[in-house]
C-alpha cells in the first residue's frame, strides 16, 4: 500500500505543473541539453525525485520528460532524449 500512496503523490505533483509551471528552477544541465528543462523536487529525505520537465509554451503544456531520483549523477542530454518534439 506504501508503494500505491506513493505513485499518487507522485502524479499529484506531476498534475500541479498545470498551474505555473515556471514556479519551478531550470535545472544546471539546461545548457548541455540546448533547452530550459525544469524541475519540480517530490519525497523528503533520501527518496527525493526530481520531475525533469520541458514546457511548450506553443502548445500550452509540459512534458515530463523524466523522473531523477537526486541520489544520481547529473543528468545528461541523453537522459532526456525526447526525438521529434524538439525544438
């Protein structure tokens, strides 16, 4: 049931990205990846996952493009491949 309460909360965080996405900072590695990815922090502690996220102004909402848990290394451009939608 942990692991269930936990995924909510996770798309619960994920969801309040509709409302002012820009709230959240551009992460370190925006400029190897050549566009503003953003993070928004979900957990406490040692569970603390960055949502990594582009926002697409021209079409009004987010991509999520991945969920970092922080204990990691930096991310890398080819962490966040995302193919055809880039800009």
């Amino acid at each position: 049931m942990h692991s269930e309460k936990w995924r909510v909360r996770l798309f619960q965080a994920i969801l309040s990205l509709d409302e002012m996405p820009a709230r959240c900072p551009v992460i370190p590695e925006a400029g190897e990846l050549g566009y503003e990815a953003r993070h928004l922090l979900y957990g406490r502690g040692n569970g603390v996952y960055p949502i990594i996220f582009h926002i697409r102004e021209d079409e009004r909402h987010v991509r999520v493009l991945r969920v970092w848990h922080a204990s990691r290394d930096a991310i890398t451009a080819a962490d966040v491949h995302f193919g055809a939608w880039q800009e």
